[in-house]
C-alpha cells in the first residue's frame, strides 16, 4: 500500500471514530437518498457510490469485530453476484 493510501486510510479511521456508529449509518443513508433522487441509473454513477461506500468501509474499521459485520456482507454480495440476472 502507497505511503498516500495509508494516510488516507489514516485520516478515513479518524474520521470514523468522529461520527462514530450514528454519523456512519446517518452518511450511508443520506449517500443512498441523494443517489435516488438523481436516479442516474448509469455505471458511471453506480461506480463512484460503490467508490464513496468504499471509503466508509474504510472508516467503519476501527477493530475486528467491525471488519467481520463488513466482511458479512462482502461474503453475501460475493456469493449471490453470480446468481444476479440484469433486468
């Protein structure tokens, strides 16, 4: 990992424990709501959310116990993708 990965990786955790619990889910609600409202509906769009989630996984992860919760659903989107027909 890059020296700038790592302190942004740094800086995210930091901004973690800030928000804590409430203010992650709170920021995770309003990124869906805002997504919504745009209905882009395109891969562009879709690509840059998954980007933003990303980096709230990355401040979600102050201790195992929370990588695991993440990894759950990593685990269950991993294992239903390939059962996923496009509409």
């Amino acid at each position: 990992m890059s020296i700038i990965r790592l302190e942004e990786s740094r800086k995210l955790k930091k901004e973690g424990e800030r928000l804590g619990r409430d203010g992650i889910s709170s920021r995770a609600v309003k990124l869906i709501d805002d997504f919504i409202a745009e209905n882009p509906g395109n891969y562009k769009e879709v690509t840059k959310l998954i980007g933003r989630f990303h980096a709230l996984y990355i401040a979600t992860i102050p201790n195992d116990y929370w990588r695991e919760i993440a990894d759950r659903g990593y685990r269950r989107e991993y294992c239903e993708l390939k059962n996923y027909n496009k509409t």
